[in-house]
C-alpha cells in the first residue's frame, strides 16, 4: 500500500535528482535567451535614435538652406514660419529618440556646423556617458 505523501515525495525526487541537470539546463537557456532579447532591445532603440538623428539633420540642413537661418528647434522643422520661400515641411512630425524622450538640439552644431548638433539622453535620460549622438 501507498500513502499520498509518498507519491508526492517520489514526484519531488523525480524533479531534484534524475533531471537536474535537465532543469539547469533548461534555466540557463532561459537567462541566455531573456539576456539576448534585451540587448536587442536596446541595439533596436539606439539604431532608430541614430536614424532619428540624421532624419533632423538633414531637415536642418534644408531649412537653413531655404531660410539662411537656423530654426528656432525641432518645433519649427514641422511648422515652418508662414509666407517664406520653402514653407513646407521638412519633417512630418516631431521626433523623439528610441525611448520616447525629446532630443537636446544646437543649432549651428559645433560638431556639424553646416548643421545641428542633436543628442540623446540614451536609455538613462542623462545626457552622459550613455547618450547617443
């Protein structure tokens, strides 16, 4: 005759002794993949961040050449000054970096003068060591 303790203890045996590696196995394999998919994360925030960068540079670059002048920000790109020459937009909408945040915007740049300097705070927000440019 069996008692139910012992089945549940035969079960919990089962699970601690004759697959153990097994169920290592199977956690490591599960921290790798977790791991992988938030480096992609990350690599896919900052790879539309940098492409979010040159799309406002390059706008930037057309604003001043139609208005001989630097735009006042990114605001501006989208709503350009009524009645001038070249009054269309030069970017449909406003855009903000991989993480939602609004970018830090110098115009004339010193890093690209014929352009804007447009920098990220990265996923900290901080504008340090972890912003993308």
């Amino acid at each position: 005759m069996e008692f139910t303790w012992e089945r549940r203890r035969r079960w919990f045996a089962w699970a601690s002794v004759r697959h153990a590696r097994g169920l290592i196995g199977a956690a490591v394999a599960l921290f790798a993949i977790s791991g992988a998919v938030s480096v992609s994360d990350h690599e896919r925030r900052v790879h539309a961040t940098r492409a979010a960068i040159v799309s406002v540079q390059r706008a930037t670059e057309a604003f001043r050449a139609d208005h001989a002048r630097c735009p006042g920000g990114v605001a501006e790109l989208v709503n350009p000054p009524e009645g001038t020459a070249g009054a269309s937009r030069y970017l449909a909408q406003v855009r903000l970096d991989g993480w939602g945040r609004e970018f830090l915007y110098t115009c004339p740049g010193g890093k690209f003068p014929a352009s804007a300097d447009v920098v990220s705070g990265g996923p900290e927000g901080s504008f340090g060591l972890d912003r993308v440019e």
